[in-house]
C-alpha cells in the first residue's frame, strides 16, 4: 500500500464530517435574515417555534388576530382586544362543539390551523378597530317594520323622541347620527350591519305598544306588566288588565278580599287553572278559576256579579263579567304572570 494512503484517508474523512456539519446547519437554522413569516403562523407561537395554546386569561398580540378572525365566522364581535375573554372562549369553544372536537375553548395547534384555514389575513384596520361604512340597510326615504323597530329601538336609547312612524325621516336620520357618534363608529345617518348590530345588542326587541304608539289606559302599567304576559291587577283602580309585550289587550273590573282575609300583593305567576272549580273550603263555585299564590286565585264570581262591591272575596280577585274571564281563562297560559299592585 502507498505511503500517502493514510493522509488521504484522513483528508476523506475531514471532508465527511464538514458537510455533516454544514447539513446540520441547514436544517437547525430559522429563516433567513429579512425573510418573512406569516403573522398567522407565527402569532401563536412561542420563541422556541412550538406552538403556545391560547386560553382564558391569555393576553397580547395573538388573542387579537385570532378574535378578528372568530369575527369572520360570526363568533366573536367586531370590536377586538388583547384579552382572551369569555367571549373569546365561547367562540373557540363553539368552533369546535361544530366539529366534534372537544369543545374546551382552548385553541390548541389542531384549532388554530382550522380557523387560519377558513379565514382571511385580517386587516390593520380591523386589528385595531378602524371601521369603515358597510352597505347601508336602511337609509332615508325608506318606510315599513323595519324603521318602526329602529325608531323604537332609538326610542329606548333615548335618541329619538319622535313617534313611530315606519318613516326613515330627517328626525330618524338624527337619532341614528347621535347612536352612531356614542358607539364610535362612523357616522352616516344611514343603518348598516355594523350600527344594527350594535343598536340590537344595545336595546331589547320593541312591544307592540313601543311599535305602533299605543298608550295605555287608565293608571300607568305597573313597570312589571310591561314586558311578557301579564294579568296587571291594580288595587288601587279595582280594574285586572291583561297585558301582552306592554299592550293592554283587555280590561275588567275585580274586587277583592276583606281586611281579615286580604289578596296577597306583588309578583306571581299562574301555576293551575280548573274551568269549573268548586273551593273545597267554603263550598262556593270558583268558574274559571286561575291559581296564583296558594288558594287565591282570579276566578268569576255570581255574587260580584249579583251585589257589587257590597262585599269581599276570601282572598280571591273576583270577576264579575263572566264572557270576559271566560275569554281571559282561555288565553291565559301556566307562568304567565300575576302582578297585584297598587297604583
């Protein structure tokens, strides 16, 4: 064998290991020097490259991109912030209940890749919450529903203080500027998506009595009468009214019980009703008879109907018009409330 062999052997070998080496270096190395990386990529990383789960509590730069883009699907409000919120979660929770995935409200890796996918790259402006008009919904000279249920909603704001009118007027215009300026959005006069959302999320469905400018008569309605179903029974008026959404739909006149056995007063709801219902205690027939508080109960009464208000129930409200608690017993549903008050 040669003399030089064993130098060329160790010459192989040194080349060996340097492009060993240089392999390695390719392969460990991070992205070049002004190479980017994708803010979706990297957001929810951590500075080891390993993916950091986001969750409740969480803070910073990577909550904000990933609540723009619940906002993209509709889970999550278009204003964003740097905390990971119960609102945040909830979205990320409803993500993934969708898919059959363990609904927890953590966005792990697997979540994070999903929601990157069917999204876009949000924009600077709705990274920070600079809003630009959307196409008007509702504009002026538009009439109908819908601008009742605006200006009634404007209404409860307290913009606007005109009537219900069903017409996008001057006025209406006004009221949606003042709305638009307290919600810092832009301010157009006119009722996009974004400003019907928030007026929506800001106010409760109008009653029919808010839509159409019904007033009620006789004493004011207790505030407690004013939402939902109501037998609204004032002591006061000596009057039962049955309201629904805040619209009296019927009035008849009540007496009630003696000093010694008083109709128990405040809120109620009716828990049992029998059509032709005899008291087991004083043996009198009860017709119609709407359970409320114990044995009390709103019920037509032949003796109201004979003498007046030359007596007193036994604790009961009494009807005297027997076609008008037959109609009210038919409509009336078990909950439904029973307000007795007086005015």
């Amino acid at each position: 064998m040669p003399r030089h062999t064993p130098f060329r052997a160790r010459a192989l070998l040194a080349a060996l290991l340097c492009g060993v080496t240089g392999l390695a270096a390719v392969v460990t190395a991070g992205p070049a020097a002004g190479s980017s990386v994708s803010p979706s990529v990297s957001a929810a990383s951590s500075s080891a490259g390993a993916f950091a789960p986001l969750r409740l509590g969480d803070r910073g730069w990577a909550v904000r991109v990933l609540q723009s883009r619940l906002h993209q699907l509709d889970l999550h409000s278009e204003v964003v912030t740097s905390r990971f919120d119960a609102e945040t979660r909830d979205g990320v929770a409803t993500f993934q209940r969708r898919r059959g995935w363990t609904s927890d409200g953590v966005v792990d890796e697997r979540t994070w890749r999903r929601i990157v996918a069917l999204t876009t790259e949000p924009t600077t402006e709705a990274l920070h919450n600079v809003y630009t008009p959307g196409r008007p919904l509702l504009q002026r000279g538009d009439s109908g529903l819908r601008v009742r249920q605006v200006q009634a909603r404007l209404q409860q704001a307290r913009l606007y203080d005109g009537e219900v009118t069903g017409r996008f007027s001057a006025r209406t215009v006004a009221a949606v500027q003042a709305f638009q300026t307290r919600q810092r959005i832009p301010v157009t006069g006119e009722v996009d998506r974004r400003t019907l959302t928030r007026l929506e999320g800001s106010t409760r469905a109008p009653t029919r009595a808010e839509l159409f400018n019904i007033v009620a008569q006789g004493p004011p309605l207790d505030p407690r009468c004013t939402t939902g179903r109501a037998m609204c029974i004032d002591k006061t008026s000596r009057s039962l009214r049955w309201v629904v959404d805040g619209v009296v739909l019927e009035t008849v006149e009540v007496r009630f019980g003696s000093d010694e056995l008083p109709t128990r007063e405040g809120a109620f709801s009716v828990f049992r009703k029998s059509r032709d219902h005899v008291s087991s205690l004083y043996d009198t027939p009860m017709p119609f008879a709407m359970f409320f508080s114990g044995g009390q109960a709103v019920h037509y009464s032949p003796d109201f109907a004979a003498n007046g208000y030359d007596g007193a129930s036994h604790g009961c409200v009494n009807v005297r018009d027997r076609a008008k608690v037959a109609w009210l017993f038919d409509r009336v549903r078990l909950g439904d409330k029973v307000i007795v008050h007086r005015s």
